[in-house]
C-alpha cells in the first residue's frame, strides 16, 4: 500500500490510510491475522484442532521410510503440545507446536495452532511470520492474504506481498470482480512497476483502467474510486508510465492524455508525447514533439528532456548539435541545473574534462547535490587536480561527516598512490601555510582518504587536525577513527583512540559505546583480560541492551576461553528472553543463539549446537543461516537427511549465491549419494568463495564420481588453504587422502567417500567465528 501520488519518484512504498482501510489493514494488527487463521476450526481456548487425516489403527511400516519417521516425529512432538497446552504450560507448548511444524512443515493444523498461541503469548512477530506460512500453505482468506500484502510491502518484501496479493484475486478469466479486488489490482500493479515488471503492470492497470471506466460493474463507488486514484492527474501519469515501458504505446498516449486532462501542463504533455514517438521509431516527430515542450516551462530539476533530447538527435544522427543545443536550452533557462547536469555529463562522456569541471563548479555554487560533488571528485581525480580534489572533498565531509557519498569514487582516489600522496602531501602544506590552519572539512577528508588508502600514520595526522579545528565533534571523529583502524587491522592504534576517548569525556559518562568499542579493539590486540573489563564495563552502563551484554560472550569466544563464552551468552538469553515487545532484542537473542551453536560445535557438542539452532528456528523459522547450520549438522551426521535437504534449499532459494549455502547443498547431496549433483553444487560454491572446507567437499564429490585427478587437485589446493589459515591439523586431515599407492583409477588407492572427513562445522558458522 502506498501513498497516492508518490508513485511519480517511485519511492519506497507507505501505508496510505484511505487506502488501508479499504483493503482491510493490520488494524490491530496480528490479532485480527490470529483470528482470521484461526476462525473456528483453531481455538487456544477450546483445542479443537482439525488433522489432515482421520485416525486410522498403526500399522508399522517394515522398514519404515524416512517420511515415515518425519510423520511419526510430528505427530510425538503435536501430541506433547497439546497435553502441555492442556495443562496451561502455553509457551512450552508453543515451542512443542513449532518443533512439530519443522518435521511437517506442510501441515495446515500445526501451523493453525501456533499463531493464536503465540498472540495468547503477546509475541506479534512470530504470530505473523507463521501466519504467513500458514497462508502460502491453505486457501486462505483473500482478506487475510491482502492483509498479509499490505504487511509485508511496508515490509520492503515486495516478492512476497504480489505473491499473496496474486492468491487474493479470484481464480479463473470469468470470475466476477469486486472493488475489493480491483483496489488488489492497483497494489500489484504498483509492486510489479516498482520491480520493473512492466508486463505485469500494465496487465492489472488495464483491468483497474477498466473498472473506473465501468464502476457499475464492479461495484466501485465514489469514495472507492478517490482512494484508487489519490491524486489523480499522477495515477494516470503512473499509469502511461507503465504502458510505455511495457511496449503498449496507444494505451500510454491515452492515459497521459487523461492526466493532462485532469492536470493541465502543455510542456510535459509534448514530453511524453515525443517519448512515444522516439520508442515507435518516429524520431522526426519526436524531436518536433520536443521542440515544442521546450517552449513551454518544464521543471528546472527534471533532466529527462535534455537527456531525451541527445537521444533523439543521436538517432536522427546529428551529433554535432548536442552540444550547441544544450548550451543554448541551457542559456535561455532562469534556472539551468538540470540541462546543466546533462551537459557536464556529455562532457565527461566525450573526455573534455575542464569543460566538464568548468560547470561542475558552477553548480557547486548554485544547486549543490551529492550526484555533483561525486562527478566533481571523479573529473579531479582523471585529471590528478589534488587541491581542488581535496577542497570538494572537504566541502563534502564537513556538510555530511563522512565521504560515503563519493561512492566507488572514494576506492579509486585511495587506490592511486600517487595522488594519496599529493593529497596528504597538500592537506600538511595548508595546515603549515595558512593563517587559520587546515580546516576541519578537509582535514577530515584528508583522514579518511588516508585511512582507505591504508595509510594510518597518515590518517591520525589529519584527524588530529580535524580535532583541533572542531574539538565539539569529538566524539564523531574519535569514533570513524578508531573503527577505520579497526577495519584496517590495526587493535593496538585503535585502543588508544578509544581510551582517549573515554579520558576526555567525549561523551556523557552513562554512554556505553567506546567502552564497548574498546573491548573488542583490546581482544583483536590480545589483550583479553583488560578487554573483558571494558566489556563489563559497558555492560554495567547499559544494563538493559542485550546487545551490550554480549560483548563479554564475544570477548571469551574470541580467546578461545569457549566454555565461559557458553555461560556468558546463555546468561544473556535467560536474562532476555521473555521480551517480546522489541525486536531489536529478538534480533540480538537469534545472534546469540546462532553464536551458542557454533561454541557448541567447537566444543564437540552438536546435539548441544543442534538445540540452539531449533531455537532459532522456532521462533523465526524461515531464517537462512539456521536453517543451512542445522541441515549441514544433520547432513554431516548422516541423519535427518531429507529434512535437511529441505532444509538447505530453502536457505540457497534465499540467498542463491552464498557459497556457504552451496557448499551444504552440495554436502547433503554427497551424504544421499547424489554425488554428481554434489558436484555440480560444489562447484559452483568454489566459484563463489575458495574455502578449504568447500574444497574438501569438492574433493570427496568428485572422488565419489571418479573424477580422481580433479579430487586430488581440489584436496591440495584445500591442504594449502588451511595451512595458510594456520589450521595445521586440518591440512593433515585433508592430506591423509593423497595416499601415495592404492586401487583407485589412475593406480592409486580411492578415498573412502562414505566415511567423509570432514569437521562438521558449516562455513556460515565459521563466518560467525571469524566475526567481531
């Protein structure tokens, strides 16, 4: 659901009341969804639930199947919920349910019997994230799943929101529509234009276009029609968009005609009319269709005429009036940024840089944005201009505190020795030379181009400078200093940086943030002691952020110290665990327990790792990472094989080019002896990352398969990986498999590819355990 009219700068969607109320919104939210699932044939009062099969007598099946052993395993775990929902223990059931659901995550009752529970229990988020498993599941209600779509757009999930809005429409071409659907229609419409799926879009534009053109038919009033258009004159204007990006030209020309009918404006009409004619291959008339917009006011911010104008020009092939055009548009204009824009773009398209630089600078001073100052680094840059490249950049810094904004812009500046150099070289000239010292914008620019290019020498220089001209901003610039040094490796200069911080009082004593810093730049240094008093320290001041809390965890991890990292993030999860109105500390307690598994893992405890991984999943159960760590556990244990798949796949179909992700579907396909799948799998988890552990993989799959050279290729490039990483025991462990003589193929011994060798650690969880 969005806010009508701001579909003309395709921004982030919103809920729009009106149309909220229309097409049934969460007005209370989760609770109505609970109520809707659950209707009649779900109730956490009266426990009527309704099985897919009736009972029939148990006959053991010999031998029995491993869906066999998945169906018994739901039922034992649905049986213990319901005795203790029975006797009132709610969240163990609740958990009991949820645990029933992942062995038969295709059942409608298990699914119904978790959402009202988990409202009973006031956890909204888990109500809706099972609510909408149940709707991908059943027949839902078509108001439950437009309630569902209006929850998940203001979500950012817009895949999922057409999903169930598509399942909201009536089934069949003759199905009579009501307004409710149409109102449907004007979302997905929206959800396909927003993800560039013209086609789709203008599908359901037209049968919207059809139902105002018809409103009798489709029951539309006039309070329904004012919520469909909003502002009408942009709908239509919305609504030729769509129609000429997916080709249907006649069907675009009419809809912006009506907009101009309904909003008056003669140069944005010939606008649009002479983009139709360009894309019908008419350029004649589409430069006449322009010639005339451009007598008649356009928006000075709006590029698109001048852009469309080197389009045209382009294809009429009379290039060399692009520019005498754009500088005449640009000198009868009271406000030429736009035209500007496009000019200085052209420039530094065509390599004449100082003319690109010339009107850069002028729009610098007269309408600056970010797309200039980014332009205006880049031409600097090609033309190795340091000054003026360090003056942008302090303009820029000192108005946003930071360089993100230049973009790839910043690497490419960083990456070119020479002009660092200069850079650095003329930021010290101006702090010597100039009355005032060197200013705090380009000191801090200077500092952070220095700290990306690795300089950190350097880099303190400048923000000691920074300091000195701004000693209020203190606290900012203590901060990018010590994380830059971080991420550049280097704890021991961050230390300092942090404890300078907290001397000085940069911040109110209460502030918990460097301390927390701190603990982890003294850990990274070795200094695992002091860092765990900072820890505590941070702890103490924030007592309420689970967040905060685990900073000791991390710290005893990171020292390897793992039996006490396991008490020390058990201890947090305790102590937060029942707050369920934050999910900030939801998201804080998955981590921990993501981290816990991995601990356990390390310690050997993989039915300890497994528990923690069932945790997360129950609460958030579609989460990638868990449901990849736990299917590799199953997988590398040889069990629960065909769950795990299930599993796996899912967490791949989220984040298909994760090779860690890959690298366990390739795993559970070599432990179902699908090796040549295994293989294809595993490679294309090596192209995305060369780990050992995806090479060991590899290796045994490609043995499985005969393919023994590449096997022994993979196993040393994998030795070499873990001797580099300093894990000497794994490199042993790999290089046991060249065995010098043997049977195999090429006359020495096949490895052994039931056993496997690997150490079930998952390379997500070695993520984990490399993360700070």
């Amino acid at each position: 659901a969005v806010v009508p009219g701001s579909w003309s700068g395709f921004r982030k969607p919103a809920v729009s009341i009106p149309r909220c109320v229309a097409l049934g919104c969460l007005v209370s939210g989760w609770v109505w969804i609970s109520a809707a699932i659950a209707g009649s044939e779900a109730s956490a009062e009266n426990g009527t639930f309704q099985l897919e099969l009736p009972p029939e007598p148990f006959v053991p099946a010999v031998p029995r199947t491993t869906a066999d052993q998945r169906q018994l395993e739901a039922l034992a775990w649905f049986a213990s919920a319901r005795a203790a929902q029975h006797r009132e223990q709610y969240e163990k059931a609740l958990r009991l349910y949820q645990r029933a659901f992942r062995y038969d995550p295709q059942s409608v009752s298990i699914v119904r019997a978790i959402v009202p529970l988990a409202v009973r229990l006031q956890r909204p988020a888990e109500a809706v994230r099972y609510a909408l498993r149940s709707a991908e599941l059943d027949d839902a209600d078509p108001v439950l799943l437009r309630r569902l779509g209006i929850y998940l757009t203001e979500q950012g999930e817009w895949e999922q929101a057409a999903a169930l809005y598509e399942r909201a429409l009536p089934a069949g071409d003759g199905a009579k529509e009501t307004a409710a659907d149409i109102l449907v229609r004007m979302e997905l419409a929206r959800l396909h234009h927003l993800m560039e799926r013209h086609e789709q879009a203008t599908d359901h534009f037209a049968k919207v276009l059809d139902a105002l053109e018809r409103p009798a038919n489709f029951g539309l009033d006039e309070e329904t029609i004012q919520v469909l258009l909003g502002e009408p004159g942009l709908t239509y204007a919305l609504f030729g968009e769509s129609f000429l990006r997916a080709g249907r030209l006649d069907e675009a020309k009419a809809a912006w005609q009506k907009a101009h009918e309904l909003d008056p404006d003669r140069g944005r009409l010939e606008l649009r009319r002479a983009r139709v004619f360009l894309q019908s291959g008419r350029p004649e008339e589409a430069y006449a269709a322009l010639q005339a917009a451009f007598e008649h006011d356009l928006d000075a911010e709006n590029a698109t005429p001048y852009r469309l104008l080197i389009e045209v020009l382009e294809r009429l092939d009379r290039r060399d009036e692009i520019v005498p055009r754009l500088e005449a548009l640009r000198e009868n204009q009271d406000n030429g940024a736009a035209v500007a824009h496009v000019l200085a773009e052209h420039y530094m398209e065509h390599g004449k840089l100082h003319e690109a630089v010339v009107l850069y600078e002028q729009l610098l001073e007269q309408s600056p944005t970010l797309a200039t100052f980014r332009a205006l680094a880049e031409a600097y840059r090609r033309r190795g201009m340091a000054e003026p490249l360090l003056r942008v950049a302090g303009t820029l810094a000192e108005r946003t505190g930071s360089l993100d904004a230049l973009g790839a812009e910043l690497e490419k500046i960083a990456a070119s020795e020479e002009l660092l150099e200069k850079l650095i070289e003329t930021a010290r000239q101006r702090r010597l030379e100039a009355e005032d010292g060197l200013d705090h914008g380009r000191a801090l620019a200077a500092a952070m181009l220095a700290m990306e290019g690795g300089r950190a020498e350097a880099a303190g220089e400048m923000f000691e400078a920074a300091l000195a001209a701004r000693p209020e901003r203190a606290a900012e610039l203590l901060t990018a200093w010590g994380m830059g040094l971080l991420l550049k490796n280097e704890p021991g200069r961050a230390v300092e940086v942090f404890r300078r911080a907290i001397d000085q009082d940069v911040q109110p004593k209460s502030n918990p943030l460097f301390h927390f810093y701190l603990a982890g730049a003294l850990e990274l240094a070795g200094r695992t002691d002091e860092a765990l008093d900072a820890a505590r320290k941070a702890a103490e001041l924030q007592p309420d952020s689970p967040r905060i809390q685990q900073r000791a965890g991390w710290v005893l991890y990171h020292a390897g110290r793992y039996a006490e990292a396991i008490e020390a993030y058990r201890g947090v999860i305790e102590r937060f665990d029942g707050d369920h109105a934050s999910p900030d500390t939801r998201d804080a307690l998955r981590h921990g327990r993501l981290v816990l598994s991995s601990l356990h893992v390390l310690q050997g405890d993989y039915a300890g790792a497994e528990t923690w991984l069932e945790e997360v999943l129950d609460e958030f159960p579609d989460d990638p990472g868990a449901l990849n760590d736990l299917g590799y556990l199953w997988a590398d244990q040889n069990k629960n094989l065909d769950l795990a798949l299930d599993m796996i796949e899912r967490a791949v179909a989220a984040q298909p080019d994760n090779a860690a992700y890959r690298d366990s579907l390739g795993w559970v396909y070599y432990r179902l002896g699908r090796y040549d799948e295994a293989v294809v799998e595993l490679e294309k988890a090596a192209g995305l990352e060369e780990d050992p552990v995806i090479l060991d993989h590899l290796g045994d799959a490609y043995a499985a398969v005969g393919r023994i050279d590449k096997a022994r290729n993979a196993w040393r490039r994998a030795a070499e990986a873990f001797r580099e990483a300093g894990e000497q025991d794994k490199a042993i462990e790999v290089e046991d498999k060249l065995v010098p003589e043997g049977d195999g193929p090429d006359g020495r011994e096949t490895p052994d590819v039931e056993s496997g060798a690997s150490e079930p650690v998952s390379t997500t969880m070695g993520q984990f355990l490399s993360s700070t």
